[in-house]
C-alpha cells in the first residue's frame, strides 16, 4: 500500500470546510476543516481499500 501515490487533492468549499490529501515520503496525509473531520478518514479508507482490492 505505501508505494502508491495520492496525488495532492484539495476541496475547497468555504473556510472551515475544505479537505486536502496527499502521499509523500510513502505516507498518506490529510489536513482538513474543523467540519470535515469524518470526510478525510473517508478519503484515506477508500484509497486504502483499493490496494487492498488490488492485492486479493
């Protein structure tokens, strides 16, 4: 899983609500607005169930 990459990813819809996502280094991160706390685990679970996917 930590060889593929993420490609930085930003949504913007207002000042506390935006969700960025990105790999580096081989790792997965997220930065996100104080509302948008059950949206970024989202993106990284689906990043992470399609090299799970990949791997069965």
């Amino acid at each position: 899983m930590t060889d593929r990459e993420y490609p930085r990813q930003r949504v913007t819809r207002g000042e506390h609500d935006w969700v960025m996502a990105w790999t580096s280094e081989r790792t997965f991160h997220i930065a996100c607005g104080p509302g948008n706390l059950t949206e970024a685990p989202s993106m990284f679970r689906t990043w992470a169930s399609e090299d799970v996917a990949g791997v069965l």
